[in-house]
C-alpha cells in the first residue's frame, strides 16, 4: 500500500488536460470503465478518469484499496451565476446542492437536498491557492442535470439559493462518495461565464475584464502546488 496519496477523480478529461500534460503524467491503464494516469513527477498523485459512472462507487473502492489515499480531489468545470467571476477561477464548494427539474417547475420555498462541506479541511487549503498565487473562492454550487445558458435562470438560482456557481454531476458524485471515511474536496473551475448585458459595477470592472486563462490551467497550477507542499506544512 503506498502512502501520502492523493487521488484526483473527474468525469471530464479536458479538466485534467494541463496537470496531464505540464507533468508527463502517463496513461497506466485504460479500459470502458476509467483511465488510470500516473506520473514520476507529482508521485503522490493518481488520476482516475471515470468513464462508466454506473459502475462509479465500485471503481472508486477498487482505487482506494489499491493507493489507500489520504484525500479525493473531485474536479470538474462549472458555470458562474453572477458576473463577478472570469473563466479559469477556481471555487471551492462549502456546500453542493441538487436543483432537479425543468427551470419552469423550480419553487424557491423548497429546501435543496445538499452535501455540506467540513469547514476545516477548506480553511486548509486557501495557503496552497495563496503559494501558487491563484485566486480561490468558497461558495455554494448547485448541480443541475440539464445544462443552462439563460442568465435569467442563473440568476434566479443566485438570488434563491445564494449559490456563485452550477454544474451538471458533481452533487451526485460527491453523495456517491458520502460512505467513504475519506476527506473528499471538490475543485472547480469555470469554463462559462455569467452572460449579462446589465452594467458592470466599478468594482467589479477589473475583475471581470481581466484575461481569462484556459479552464484546467489553475485546477493544474492548485494540484501541483498541493502535491509539492504537502508534506512541508
């Protein structure tokens, strides 16, 4: 059994495209269930690229009995729900929630069922955001099956549920993996922004007309930082 491992799991392989490439990570083994991806560079990190999730819970067992990890990194891509974010920020949900439905039948009086996230573990990481000089932010996500463009929507759910981003798997995944006595992190990255027509804030200007950087550029530059320094702090 190894030590001092990190699993690193996504159902998107583009949101792992840049840690992949910077850090010679290599394909170990492929088949219709996942793609396992090793590297001589960051050795106390896997990346498990599920490609079957019905098979989900089984596959991830299987990987932590085999590397018996200290934490999971869920990584994926997500949609901001107000104009203040850019593509290629990176979000830390304290909480995720599921919103199921067509956007005509959501009621804001409902409670969403939701995952809330031990405060202390996310505390932890904003250093290795700060070493790698990269800005994270910890807000609630909110999963939607079916994917929307529609500012209005978004900022429905923004209002309603207070909630900065959405995504389309990530909830289902993370209450998977509730069983499992495992600290388990979520890291996103925006890959669409909040389309609005509404005037900017003056405080927000600069921000948000900043350059946007490609999407999986910081979850890599996060990863690389935590696989570095993890055993220094």
């Amino acid at each position: 059994m190894e030590s001092n491992m990190n699993l690193i799991i996504t159902t998107n392989k583009i949101s792992t495209k840049k840690l992949i490439n910077k850090n010679k990570f290599i394909e170990y083994y492929s088949d219709d269930n996942y793609e396992e991806y090793i590297s001589n560079n960051l050795d106390n990190m896997k990346i498990i690229i599920i490609k079957n999730q019905s098979d989900f819970y089984d596959n991830i067992l299987y990987f932590i009995d085999k590397y018996n990890p200290n934490k999971i990194f869920l990584i994926g891509f997500c949609s901001s729900t107000n104009s203040y974010y850019k593509i290629g920020d990176i979000l830390i949900p304290s909480e995720l929630s599921v919103l199921i439905g067509h956007p005509t039948t959501w009621d804001s009086r409902k409670k969403l069922p939701s995952i809330k996230i031990n405060k202390s573990i996310i505390s932890k990481l904003k250093m290795f955001a700060e070493i790698a000089s990269i800005d994270l932010y910890i807000n609630k996500n909110v999963t939607i099956r079916n994917e929307i463009n529609s500012s209005a929507y978004k900022s429905w759910i923004h209002k309603n549920y207070l909630a900065t981003s959405i995504d389309s798997n990530i909830f289902t995944i993370a209450e998977t993996l509730q069983k499992i006595n495992i600290p388990i992190i979520t890291l996103l990255s925006i890959n669409k922004t909040y389309n609005t027509s509404r005037q900017v804030p003056i405080l927000n200007f600069l921000k948000i007309f900043k350059k946007n950087i490609e999407p999986s550029e910081n979850i890599s530059k996060f990863l690389e930082t935590y696989s570095l320094f993890e055993k220094k702090i």
